[in-house]
C-alpha cells in the first residue's frame, strides 16, 4: 500500500510552557530527517494543540501555501493584509504567503482547547501575491497549488487515483489495504489505484490527491 506513520512516530514540538504542544509528520524545526522532507507536494502537516487563549504570535511566511483544517475549537487569524477571522470547527483556511505575509494564531477561547491540523504545500507559482480564504466542503483546492486537492471523507469511501495520496485520520479507525489506522495516523501511498479506506464507524479523515513533486528554480 505504501508507508503508515504512527501518531506516536511524529516529532514533537511546541513549547509547553507556552501551552503549545505539536506533532510534526515531516522534518521540521530543529527536527531534521533528509528521508523524511516532504511526500509529494505536502511539505509539513503539524497537529496542533493550544490551550486556551495560546498560540502563535506575529511571523511570517513566504511562498508557500497553507490549509488548515480546524479539528476542535476556534482558531483567531490576523494578518498584515487586514484580515481577521475565526475559523471553526469543520472549516478551512487557506492562506497563499506569495511574496511574503505576516500572521498570527490564536486559540479564541478563553476556556476551552484548540486542535488544529496544518498542511503546507510546495507553491504552482513563486512570487505571487498574498491570497486568503475560508471556506467549507468535502473537495478542496489551495488558492494557488491545481496539483493537490483535499477531500474530507467520514465514511468508507474509495481513494482518488494520483501518483501521491497522503491520508490522515483525525476521528475514528478506518482500514486500508489491511492496516487500521487511528486517530494522528497516516498514510502515504504513491501511484495509487484501486483502493478504499473501510470505516466501520464513525470517522473523519483527511485525503490529499497529488500530481507533481515540488520544483524549484
């Protein structure tokens, strides 16, 4: 089928203190695996967890594109092009950083915890300017990458055909290709074909279908 990643096989990161706790997929940070960079055009997919009122303060970011897909709780966007926003449960934002953005992240909750997933994709274009949407659905595009496609599926249904498919669970066991995967686990297969994600009952997943390897230059 291709590679399973166990939720406890991620790198941690974070900072505790701060109530930040994250799991990275990918190399990341001071965590660096030249085996381990990217699948595909999927760069990074971080699951976040902010206590209430946490998150990240001000960066920025610079060609590259974003989707966060909001798992529990609300999370406050603000950045330096005047947008701000709360993004909830079951929504996706996406940010294209183009020639450069600077944002922040926040649990808006003063009580109650956030849990985020967060997906970066290597760019169709270098350059452009900075875009920003929510939105809602089961098929979803990065505002600026025609080569990768989000589904979001919560029962059993068949995997796109791509050279890259990376699968992520978030809610639920789901069976694929005779492995069962749970919750923070995933799977990465290339060329696939003619297979089908089984839920035998409630579950969420997240399906990315890619064509093309990052290009630089």
């Amino acid at each position: 089928m291709g590679v399973v990643w166990r939720a406890g096989d991620r790198y941690p990161g974070g900072d505790a203190a701060q109530g930040i706790e994250t799991r990275h997929a990918f190399s990341f940070g001071g965590h660096y695996d030249p085996e381990n960079v990217s699948f595909g055009l999927l760069l990074a997919c971080n699951e976040e967890y902010l206590a209430p009122n946490a998150g990240f303060p001000q960066h920025p970011h610079r060609d590259v594109e974003i989707v966060t897909w909001v798992i529990e709780g609300e999370l406050r966007h603000e950045d330096d092009a005047g947008h701000r926003a709360l993004v909830r449960e079951g929504e996706i934002q996406r940010l294209s950083a183009g020639t450069g953005v600077l944002h922040s992240e926040r649990n808006a909750s003063p009580d109650r915890p956030l849990r985020f997933l967060q997906m970066w994709l290597h760019p169709a274009e270098f350059g452009a300017p900075p875009a920003y949407e929510i939105t809602r659905g089961q098929d979803v595009s990065p505002l600026r990458q025609p080569g990768a496609l989000l589904g979001v599926r919560a029962g059993t249904a068949r995997l796109p055909e791509a050279p890259f498919v990376y699968v992520h669970v978030v809610r639920g066991q789901l069976r694929l290709d005779g492995e069962t995967l749970g919750p923070g686990d995933s799977a990465r297969i290339s060329d696939a074909a003619g297979l089908t994600a089984y839920c035998d009952g409630p579950a969420e997943y997240l399906v990315w279908a890619m064509h093309g390897v990052p290009r630089y230059g």
